[in-house]
C-alpha cells in the first residue's frame, strides 16, 4: 500500500460525496466514481461539506478527482461503495475484474445484504459492511449537508487499521463492532421510518414532530422487533434507550416527546428521508430492503407482518406515480386495518 492510501468512492451521491468530500477536505487522497449529472456537478463547483453542528469544509472543483469511468479503481486500496441497494450488484460486476489485490470494500449502504452481494461477485477481497447513522442531503451545486448526527460505524477487521484515522481526521469517525448484524438490525428500524417519511413527503423534524406519523413508525417498529423476537435476533442498542422501548417513546404525546425525545428530534429542519429523495426523483426505492426485509424474516418463521407489508404496498403505489396526500392520522388507521385484516 502507498504512504497515503487511496480512497475510492463508488457512487458518487448524497453519502458517497459527503463522505469522501469530508476524507478529500482533511488530507486522503480520494476519487469518485458517478453519473454524469453529478461528475458535471462537482467539477464546476467543487465540494461543499458542512453539518447540523456548523461543520464547514470545501475541496475546490481543480482539486476534486471524480469520473464516470472506472479506472480509478485499479489503485484503490478502500473502495466505499455507496450506491442504493438495487445498484449493488452491478457495482460488484464493476470492481471485480478491477480490483488490485489485497484492496478493502466497505459497504456504507441501508439494507442486510449488501455487503454478502459484494463478498460473492469479490471472492479474495476482505468486503466489510459499514452503517451511515446520519442524513445527507444534496442541496446543489456540490453541497451535501448532513442534517442529524452520529459516526460511521463498521465490522471490526484488523484490516482497517490503516485508515482509521483518516475518518478520524474528517470528524466522520470510524467506530468498529463485533456484532455488525445487530446494527444493522437497529439502523433498519430507524430505516422502517423511511417509508413514512416519503409518504407524508414532510421534512423528518415536522412528520416525527408528530404523534399520528409517530405512531405509524412504532407500529412498524412494533411488528419488526416482534419478528426478530420470533427470530431470535437482538438489535443494537444505537440510542440511550434500547430499541424494544422506542415504540413506546413514539407514542407518546407530543409535549412528552418533545422533551424526552430532544435527541431524535435534533435534525435539521429541512432533512428529508434518502426514500423520500427517490420517490421525489422518480426513482425506484429502497423499500424492498427495509420494510421488504421484515416481511421476508417473517415469512421465513411462519409468521406474518401486515404493517410493513402495506408500506411496501404503498410505496410500490407511489413509486408508479399514485401519489395520495396521507395524513398521520389516516395512514395510522389503515395501518391498523392492514393489521386487523392480517393479509401479509
Ligand atoms: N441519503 C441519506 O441520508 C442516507 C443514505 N443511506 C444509504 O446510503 C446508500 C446511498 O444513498 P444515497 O447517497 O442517498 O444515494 P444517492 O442516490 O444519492 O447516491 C448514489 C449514486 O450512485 C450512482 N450510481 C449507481 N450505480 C452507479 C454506477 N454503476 N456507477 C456510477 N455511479 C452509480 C447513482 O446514480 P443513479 O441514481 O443515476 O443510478 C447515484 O448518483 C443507500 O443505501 C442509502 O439507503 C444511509 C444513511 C443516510
Ligand atoms: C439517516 C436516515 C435514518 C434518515 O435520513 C437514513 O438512513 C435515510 O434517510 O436513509
């Protein structure tokens, strides 16, 4: 490996730039692979990080290294892999025949599997599964601003010692876990809100601001860790409170959350879901991967989840162009009748 690794960010996007723009900003030596739309973005203007704590960082366009071609892959030592789930598989078709040997992956993605897609189409490459606890939003012209706080965290590996201070260095962190499978369990209950969020196509801070739409997610959540109960997973505990308590803390009036929940609500007026963003775009959604995997867990232990079922039913909906104007109270009551009905 040279002096100074060489980080690659493949997909350059809301997280992939923000990450790699805040490594870029403090000293690594970073390249991005992307689109057009967003290679043409950044080569006029440059890079643009800041944060919700005032974090202020700028590479200049003449110093940013971004393409739509592959090659800069052939150097990497850490490639961070930060497409949507669907693109994945594709990604891994690209790195594959262009990997040099002994080079990292990491998977900053939503989702379970994505780091598994990686490792079979990388066999010989250490493919660790990372977790972006925070929100990016791209404003334009090369500004992504992270809207709520928290560290990256990744798979303990003895590999990533070289480069745990240069996360460090950009303020991103680099916090490692034994069990990575329980955090990503934790963070996809989060992620359960999704869905809501691009529903109600509010800003996250306004929708869990209130109780209905709150109330939606903690019967979401409700059935999810009912699931992973029948499966005998533990999620991680990414917040003072375990994640078994939170549905409770949802639902609680809106003055009470307010005070008890300052943390959950510390996020940026304007920040939205990364669903909501695809539904906005006209994209296809991650929903498959988050709510989709609850539904699958509990088919695979005979039983049923009909709250996140009708999410995905729902955002399938949207996704072909049927968007209704939900409420919190009125989604909350279908929810409820999807439940009462049982049909998943
Ligand atoms: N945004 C957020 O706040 C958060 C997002 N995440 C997760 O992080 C991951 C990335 O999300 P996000 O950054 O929002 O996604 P974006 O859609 O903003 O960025 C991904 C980018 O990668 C591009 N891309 C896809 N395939 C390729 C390819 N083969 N070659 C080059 N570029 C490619 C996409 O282009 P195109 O769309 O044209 O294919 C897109 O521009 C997701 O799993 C998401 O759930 C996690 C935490 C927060
Ligand atoms: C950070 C969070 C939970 C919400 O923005 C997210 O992961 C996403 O938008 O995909």
């Amino acid at each position: 490996m040279a002096s100074t690794p060489e980080v690659v960010v493949f997909g350059a996007g809301s997280i992939g730039c923000y990450v790699g723009g805040r490594l870029a900003a403090t000293g690594a030596t970073v390249r991005f692979i992307g689109r057009e739309r967003v290679v043409a973005e950044v080569r006029a203007h440059g890079l643009h990080l800041t944060d919700w704590q005032g974090a202020d960082l700028k590479v200049p366009a003449a110093d940013v290294r971004i393409d739509t071609g592959p090659e800069a892959l052939s150097t990497a030592d850490l490639v961070l892999v930060t497409v949507k789930s669907a693109a994945t598989e594709e990604a891994g078709q690209t790195l594959a025949p262009r990997l040099k040997p002994g080079a990292i992956v990491i998977s900053f993605q939503n989702g379970l599997h994505n780091a598994a897609v990686l490792r079979g189409l990388l066999p010989g490459h250490t493919v660790l599964t990372g977790m972006v606890p925070f929100n990016v939003a791209a404003q334009g012209q090369g500004h992504f601003h992270a809207g709520s706080e928290g560290t990256l965290e990744v798979e303990r590996h003895a590999v990533l010692a070289p480069f745990v201070e240069a996360f460090t260095r950009a303020g991103l962190g680099l916090k490692q876990h034994a069990d990575i499978v329980a955090v990503q369990w934790a963070k996809l209950l989060f992620n359960l809100n999704n869905a809501l969020n691009a529903l109600a196509n509010l800003p996250l801070k306004e929708e869990l601001s209130q109780r209905a739409w709150r109330r939606c997610l903690a019967l979401a959540q409700g059935e999810a860790l009912a699931v992973l109960g029948r499966a005998g997973v533990k999620p991680a505990k990414l917040t003072p409170l375990p994640p078994g308590l939170i549905p409770v803390l949802l639902g609680s009036p809106d003055a009470v959350f307010g005070v008890l929940a300052k943390k959950m609500l510390a996020i940026d007026p304007k920040a939205r879901s990364s669903m909501w963003d695809d539904l906005h775009a006209g994209r296809k959604t991650e929903v498959d991967y988050l709510n989709g995997e609850v539904v699958r867990l509990a088919h695979q232990h005979g039983v049923s989840a009909p709250v996140n079922a009708r999410l995905v039913e729902l955002i399938r909906e949207a996704e072909g162009g049927q968007r209704r104007p939900w409420t919190g109270e009125a989604l909350l009551a279908d929810l409820k009748q999807a439940e009462l009905t049982n049909v998943s």
